[in-house]
C-alpha cells in the first residue's frame, strides 16, 4: 500500500525533529568538553567498550603491564550503568570518574549527524562506524569475543580521571605498599598523579555534571556512587607468580617529557606576545604538578611561582624585550610572591603573571626592527622622563640625525618625535590610574616640561584632556563598587 501524502509530512516532521534535538544534544556535548578540555580534564564518549576502555585510564595500565585486564570495566559499562543515571566511581588508584550512559534516543542517531572528522585534536571522540552487535559481555574472558545474542550498546560518556585532593608521597608509598604494586614503579605513579587534574570541590563537580546531564535527558537523573573491588582491573602485583615488567616502563619518563613540551608551547606563546593563546597553554602547562620539594606548602609554592617567574622572564627576553624591563616586572613579582601569607594569595599572583609578562613582550618586544632602531627605541623607553631630542639619540646611535630619522619611520611607521609622545603618554596613563598626582606633576615626570603640551599631547592620543581621562577613571571605579555593593 501506497503511503499518504499526511504520512510522509508526519515521518519527515519526526526526521526533523529528531535532527534538530541531535544536533542540540550535539552542541551540548560539545560545550561541555570544551570547557572540560579547558580545565585540562578527559571526556570521552564510549561506544566500544572493548577497544576504548583503555582510553578510560589515558592507557596507564596498558603502559604499566603486559597485559592488563581492562573486561572488568568493560562488563561494568557493558551491564551494570542504568539510564538516566550519573555514577561517580572511584578505581583503587583513587581516581574518580564520572559515568553516564546517554539516553536511547540520542545514541540511536548521535552518530550519524554528529560529524567528528574535524574532531580528531580533541579528546571527545565520537564513532560513526562502531558494530556493536558482536560484543561480548562475559566478565571472564579478557579479550572480545563474537556474541550476535547481545544487546546493542548504548554510548557511555565517561569524564576523568580526576582526583578531589592532591596525594602526598606518603600517601602515594602506602597506595603501593596497600595494592602490593612493585616499588620500582613508584616515580612512574608519582608522575601520573602530577598530571590528574585536581577539582577541589567534590559537590561543586557533581552540581556541574548534572547541569549538563540534564540538559542530555528528558528524563529526572539520578546519582549513584560506584566501587569496585581492587581486582576490577586484574591489577598485577609484585607477589603474583606470573608478575612481569614491561620491557620499557615509561610513564615517568613520557610525563617529563610531556611536561617539557608544555613548558616550551608557553614559553612560545609568550614570547610572541599572544596572550589567549599563553594562558590556554599554561592551564595545559599548570596541569602537571610537581611533587613536593619542602615540607612546607607555602613554601613550596613559592618555590615553584619564582621558579615560574623565571620561566617567563626568559620568554619575554626571547620574545626581544630589553632585559631592563623584564628586570623591572621580574622584581616586582618576586617581591611580591616572597610577601605573600596564605597559598591563595599566590595563586592570585600566578593568575596574572602570564598576562604581565605577555603585555610587557607587546608593548616593549623590539626583535622585529634593526639595531639601529632597537637601540633608538630602548633610549627612549629608559629616558622618556628627560629632554630628549633627535640629535641626541642619533649620537647615541653613532649615526646622523636624517638616517636615524629615516630608518625610524621607514621600520617603524612613525617619526622619533611621535614615538617620544606616545612613550610619554603611555607612562602618564599609568600614573593618572594608579596615584592621584596632579597632572601638572604628572607631566613633568614623563618629560613634558609644559602642562599646555602636554594637554595638547595627551588629548591627540587619547581624544580627551588628562583630566577628563581620570574623572573617567575614577567614575568607572565607583560604579564598580556601587554594582558589587
């Protein structure tokens, strides 16, 4: 029989409706690991559980063992997850995951309107072209086997490993010493643990999942906490008869490296001066800790921060600044984490160090002139505040006034005398926000030895009189203060 035209409007309304709620769903997923990715956290979605769960651990144990037994989890995701329900599991390395198996609806069509070919950089993964019909669900047997009786797969969305605080040494040696896990890999555990992302705030972690879970599901959710016997994952021991090194352990030694090619993608970063692309990579930098050095955890941290420091003051120097300027910004944090009380003050120190050092490499990098010009340039930064003329700097520059003049403008795009200018104004900027000189004081300190010009000056630059600028300031203060009261 023939289908009605109403039949064919009803199943192409229903196609489009279930495309534009995929799609939905598919932006939420989206969003939701792209902030995860962001905090330096692992969100994978599960739609093989036997060739993906190695994905679950970032591969630890398949590095750290010949042959590790990841069936356990793969039965667990297999026939133990319920619908409309998010599982936190924590695993006998005390690492925590968040489970949640996606809602029929949705992992009937996700994977064939959700387009992942551009997706491969990305820790989301999604399969298009995954047989699930053949997955086998018996908890005894390590590998997959052929079982055309089992129920098709419903996706997992699985996010961590994550840990709610930091283990200390002691209580990564007794981790060890309690799952009988050979000594010679404790700097390889050391290092994995350095690199689990930390969320201080276990209910804050929870309250966020659920937010987007929800949007995930037309149905209530539920929670539900997972523990698994210290044999879910067939964890080889040291005392066990067919215990066996790998041929290579390497953790430690990938985790270092890893943690160096963060340092140096930073190191770039700020170097160039490109202060989003600085601060994406030192959250993935920030996401390697380091073990302890002192006892005390303050002084610890201060310990890292100057070490921080000087990290950032070699990128600035690379990226040209004058070692002067970077000398002065490299003083003023030191002093600065040297005088801080509480660990949270330096965090608040360390949130801004990027971005200082990034401006400093924006405002002062002169690696793309010459050396006439760099040496003109750094003569005018250091003494903007005296009576700096063309001939001056040209004697300074063992050259004449016109070819120190022409080289200027043609590499810079501007004449010395403008450049004087805008260097004078840029330092009265700072002094109108952070003091309450009078301007006729302020003038004078940046090298304008008349008020009226510098005025004149100040409103070509600006588009208004220096103290229409403070009043401006000062305005935007307040209201910032009326909005938080």
């Amino acid at each position: 029989m023939n289908e009605t035209k109403e039949t064919r409007n009803i199943k192409e309304s229903t196609e489009k409706s279930k495309t534009k709620l995929t799609k939905k769903h598919a932006e939420i997923l989206t969003l939701m690991n792209e902030l995860y990715e962001h905090w330096g956290l692992h969100v994978l979605l599960i739609t093989d559980p036997s060739t993906q769960c190695e994905s679950v651990d970032l591969g630890f144990r398949k590095r750290m063992y010949i042959s590790p037994q990841y069936n356990q989890i793969a039965d667990l995701l297999r026939s133990h997850l319920e619908e409309n329900t998010f599982y936190l599991y924590e695993d006998e390395l005390l690492m925590n995951y968040s489970l949640f198996r996606l809602p029929p609806e949705l992992s009937e069509s996700l994977s064939l309107s959700f387009d992942c070919s551009d997706c491969s950089d990305r820790h989301l993964t999604f399969s298009s072209d995954t047989d699930t019909s053949d997955i086998d669900t018996s908890a005894s047997s390590s590998n997959s086997s052929s079982n055309s009786g089992s129920e098709p797969f419903s996706p997992v969305l699985c996010v961590g490993p994550i840990l709610f605080q930091s283990l200390s040494t002691a209580e990564i040696s007794e981790r060890i010493n309690t799952l009988k896990i050979n000594p010679l890999y404790q700097q390889d555990l050391i290092e994995f643990y350095n690199y689990i992302p930390i969320v201080s705030s276990r209910e804050l972690w929870i309250h966020t999942l659920m937010f987007f879970l929800r949007k995930l599901s037309e149905n209530p959710i539920t929670f539900r906490e997972l523990s698994f016997s210290e044999k879910a994952w067939g964890f080889v021991t040291r005392d066990e008869d067919n215990y066996s090194l790998p041929s290579q352990p390497d953790v430690a030694l990938t985790a270092i490296e890893d943690r160096y090619k963060a340092e140096h993608d930073l190191m770039e970063a700020v170097a160039s001066g490109n202060t989003q692309e600085a601060m994406l990579r030192c959250q993935r930098f920030l996401s390697y800790r380091l073990s302890p050095r002192v006892s005390s955890p303050l002084r610890d941290r201060k310990n890292i921060l100057f070490t921080f420091n000087t990290l950032l003051r070699k990128s600035a120097e690379a990226g040209g600044v004058h070692p002067l300027h970077i000398d002065n910004l490299s003083r003023t944090l030191a002093i600065q984490i040297e005088s801080a009380m509480t660990v949270d003050q330096l965090n608040q120190i360390r949130s801004g160090m990027v971005r200082k050092y990034c401006i400093l490499v924006q405002n002062y990098s002169r690696r793309a002139y010459s050396q006439l010009v760099q040496t003109c340039m750094n003569n005018i930064d250091f003494y903007y505040n005296t009576e700096l003329s063309l001939s001056w700097l040209a004697r300074q520059c063992a050259v004449s006034e016109s070819h120190l003049s022409t080289a200027f403008r043609k590499e810079t795009g501007m004449t010395v005398t403008d450049y004087i200018n805008k260097t004078r104004i840029r330092q009265a900027l700072i002094l109108l926000n952070t003091t309450s000189l009078p301007v006729g004081e302020i003038s004078s300190r940046c090298g304008f030895f008349d008020a009226n010009y510098f005025s004149r000056v100040f409103r070509k630059f600006q588009g208004q009189s220096p103290k229409q600028y403070r009043s401006m300031i000062h305005q935007k203060t307040r209201d910032s203060e009326s909005s938080l009261s």
